[in-house]
C-alpha cells in the first residue's frame, strides 16, 4: 500500500486537509507561508492520486477563472472539474470531500494537487454552505477593517500601512458584522495581509450616472441585486437560485451599500478623519 501525506491550508476560514502520495512530491504556493495549518477537522477532504486521466471525462460546460480554462461535468450527480493540465477532480455536492487525479507531469512539476483554479473552487463552494458570497472587488484593509469597491475597479492605491486585495473576495455574515476574507487568487499589495477583516463599508462606482447625486444609500433589496451582479455563481446546483438572493439580502441587511457617481477610477482609500461614507469618493464627484 503505497504511503500517503497529510497537508492542509486554510483560507477564508475554510480549512481544506489534501492526501497525497509520495508519488507527488509538492510544495505550497508562494506566499502561503501564513496558510498552511493543521490538517486535523478540516471542512473539506481532498485525496491525491497519479494516474493517466483519459481525455473528455468531464464533457462539460467550459468556464474561464482567473487566466485558466476548465470544464465542469457530472458525474453520479457529484461535480467533475477538468483543469487544462489534465487534473481531474470529483467532489460531492456539498463539497465536503474530493478526489483528484492527475497525469505523471503534474506530479513532476511538483506544484500544489490543488492550485488554480481548484483551490479557489473548492473555498467558494464550501463556503456557500455558511452563508458567505464570493464578489469581485477590491478592498483596502486597515487596522482589521475593510473598504471595498464592488467590480474590477482597477483601484491599487490603498494608501499608506494599509493592504490591498483585488479580484474574488468572500463576504461572510458573522453575529451583526459582515467579515471580509481574500482568497487564494486574489491579488494583495501593500502591508502585510491580515487573513480576514470586519466590513466597515462597501460601495458601487456607477460611471454611467452623469448629474446623480454625488452618493446615494440604496437600500436593502437594491443593494442585494447589485452584490448579486458581482457574485460568484455556483457552478452545480447545490446553491438555488432563490437561496442566493437570501444570502445577498442578509449581507445587504447588515451593512450599508453606498452608489458613487462619477469616473471612480482615483485614489481609494481610507480619509483622514471622520466621513459619513468612510470612503474617499472619486475626485470631481
């Protein structure tokens, strides 16, 4: 019986154990330093096996994630993900346990069995079952507070001992807060990276508003069907649809979503001071 490894990561509160064979010698991605921990009661299970995966096994829908293609297939009703390298993953419903299998070249390029895209995948869709929406975004993080910038905004300037993160962020309710977490293909700049961080504000550039008021406070049902116009969509079924508007109606209930007029592509960061919006809005607005 061949001897196995047990490693884990977590991200997003999402801690995710991976059974390998010594046949796949691995290492973490760069900059994971500070997210490995302790495989022990892990939210989700993934073993590791190396074997020649046959083309077309998923025969599915393709999709494109952060600068990689992969298809999404079934498979007993239990998703199958194909990655371009010729990875191979299974994972129930509920995403609670997986199995990969992959070709002999992976296992020499000895990259991590779940990097990208799998190891986003995995963290969005286990997150789900805690409430939490994935968004693109970008948010500047202070002093274990967060601003964010619903969309790809292009925004990088957080301002001075503040970190940036930009792309796919989670959005977690937690008791009568909203809690903010990056994931592993987001894109950090800035200080050094706290692993979550409370909401203190989320707003929307609107560019195509000319002669709106310079801020405007939506409301409850208008801010859930702008955070669902940025989230991430489930790629099985396990989330209906109607469950996503809960979610996003709980999230836009426990903060407040503010609508910037104007080009929104200027500094963004925090104010020196106190502001209603807490946000510096774009120049000329």
């Amino acid at each position: 019986m061949a001897r196995t490894e047990l490693r884990a990561f977590e991200w997003a509160g999402c801690r995710v154990a991976i059974e390998s064979t010594t046949r796949w010698s691995w290492r973490w991605p760069e900059g994971w330093d500070a997210r490995v921990c302790s495989p022990e009661s892990p939210d989700v299970h993934v073993s590791i096996a190396v074997t020649d995966v046959p083309a077309g096994v998923a025969d599915g829908l393709c999709y494109f994630h952060e600068g990689g293609v992969f298809e999404v297939g079934r498979s007993g009703g239990d998703p199958l993900i194909a990655c371009a390298d010729g990875r191979l993953a299974r994972f129930d419903r509920g995403f609670q346990w997986g199995a990969v299998t992959a070709p002999a070249s992976c296992a020499r390029a000895g990259l991590c069995p779940l990097a990208r895209p799998l190891d986003d995948l995995v963290v969005i869709h286990r997150s789900f079952a805690t409430g939490a929406l994935a968004v693109r975004a970008t948010a500047s993080v202070r002093d274990g507070q967060a601003l964010a910038l619903l969309g790809d905004t292009g925004l990088h300037d957080a301002g001075r001992d503040a970190t940036t993160w930009a792309g796919w962020l989670l959005l977690e309710p937690e008791m009568d807060s909203i809690r903010i977490s990056p994931l592993p293909s987001t894109r950090i700049s800035g200080a050094v990276s706290p692993a979550r961080a409370r909401l203190a504000g989320l707003h929307l550039v609107d560019s195509l508003a000319p002669g709106a008021a310079p801020a405007a406070t939506l409301d409850a049902q208008t801010g859930a069907a702008e955070i669902l116009r940025f989230a991430f969509a489930p790629l099985i079924e396990a989330v209906p649809p109607d469950r996503m508007v809960e979610m996003a109606t709980l999230l836009a209930e426990r903060m407040t979503l503010v609508r910037l007029s104007g080009a929104g592509r200027s500094r963004f960061g925090w104010r020196r001071g106190p502001s209603p919006l807490s946000l510096a809005p774009p120049a000329g607005a």
